[in-house]
C-alpha cells in the first residue's frame, strides 16, 4: 500500500490506458493512475521487465488484466484498489484480491451491509465498531474481487465471514488484515479446485 500521490501525470501510462483514463469521471482519475503506476512497478520487481513494457487494462468485467511487451501474463493474478489518500495492489501466481475501506465509511458500508454480510457475520462484526465494519467490508470486496465476482449480489452473500482477528473466509481462500491509521487493508487469495495439496 503506498499513499496515493495528489497530480494525475500519466508519462507512463500507454496510448489504450490513456484512452481509459480520459474516459474517466475527473474526480477518479489520479486514483486510477496511482494503482497502475504501483501494480507496474510490482509487474517490473517481479518479471524484471522495464514498467513502459507492462499495461494494466480493465477485461470486460472490469477486473484489472496485465500485459507485458504487448501480450497477456496468463500466470499473472492483479488486484488493485485505491482510497482517496491511498491505494493498493496485490499481484500473485493465484487469484488475489485486495480493498482499502476507511473507518469513515463504515456508516455507508452499514448501510449497504444487508446486502453483504449475513445476520451471523453482522453480530460478528458489531453495530458499535467502525474499524470492525470497515475490516469486513474490506474482506468481502478483496474476496469477490479475487473470485472475480460483483460485491452486490448472491457472490458476496455465499463467502462466509468466519473470523475478523485473525481473518477467516470460507472455501478455499486465505485472507490477511491489516489496519494503518483509519484505513483496512484487505488480501485474499483464492486457490482453485485443482491447487496441488488441497482437498477437493
């Protein structure tokens, strides 16, 4: 996680992720540049490619899909997510997903959390705990994101919410916490079926 710098310049993105940035809403912008100038830097500690040869463009679903000198990186999982002082990206050999909520929409996440979290994982949770609510909310989005999945809907609803401290998901997924000042940050990896060394 890193703090999201304040100036959109966008010298390193490609001709195609310029063309989605300009698409934008103005007030997203320089969040969407941050996530893709770090999920580039992580692509280049990684494969060691030069960053001016990795692109980060949305799939159809609007899940983040690398490319590196112009072809996709099929064994290449991101996951990028950003706040208005933050910002987020994960990148493993698995699928991974990862959120930033901040304890101050932990009101507009209860909200919404009906929608999310089941009667269980909402006494699990508390009424009275923002950071909580926001630890919650930061698990569920970071899991359907890794399952490719929407946050509204039945996907979100069927990841059960076992534990917060430490963090425990249902199925196979591996999830970890972690709280900077008034901002969670949520990891979960989800191994598919097949993953060597699991049961089926």
């Amino acid at each position: 996680m890193a703090r999201r710098p304040g100036s959109p310049t966008t010298p390193f993105l490609s001709p195609a992720e310029r063309r989605v940035v300009h698409a934008l809403p103005a007030w997203r912008q320089a969040e969407w540049v941050a996530g893709r100038r770090l999920a580039k830097q992580l692509v280049h500690e990684l494969l060691s490619v030069p960053e001016a040869d990795v692109e980060v463009l949305p799939r159809e679903d609007g899940s983040p899909r690398v490319l590196v000198f112009g072809g996709p990186a099929p064994t290449l999982h991101l996951s990028i997510s950003h706040t208005a002082h933050h910002v987020a990206a994960a990148l493993a050999p698995e699928p991974v997903g990862v959120d930033l909520c901040g304890t101050d929409s932990a009101a507009a996440v209860r909200r919404a959390a009906d929608h999310v979290l089941s009667p269980g994982e909402l006494s699990l949770v508390g009424s009275d705990r923002p950071e909580a609510m926001a630890g919650a909310w930061a698990l569920k989005e970071a899991a359907v994101k890794a399952d490719r999945t929407g946050i509204f809907g039945p996907a979100a609803r069927g990841i059960e919410l076992l534990g917060l401290r430490p963090p425990v998901l249902g199925g196979r997924r591996r999830a970890m916490a972690w709280r900077t000042g008034d901002t969670v940050l949520a990891l979960v990896l989800a191994r598919a079926a097949s993953s060597p060394g699991l049961p089926a």
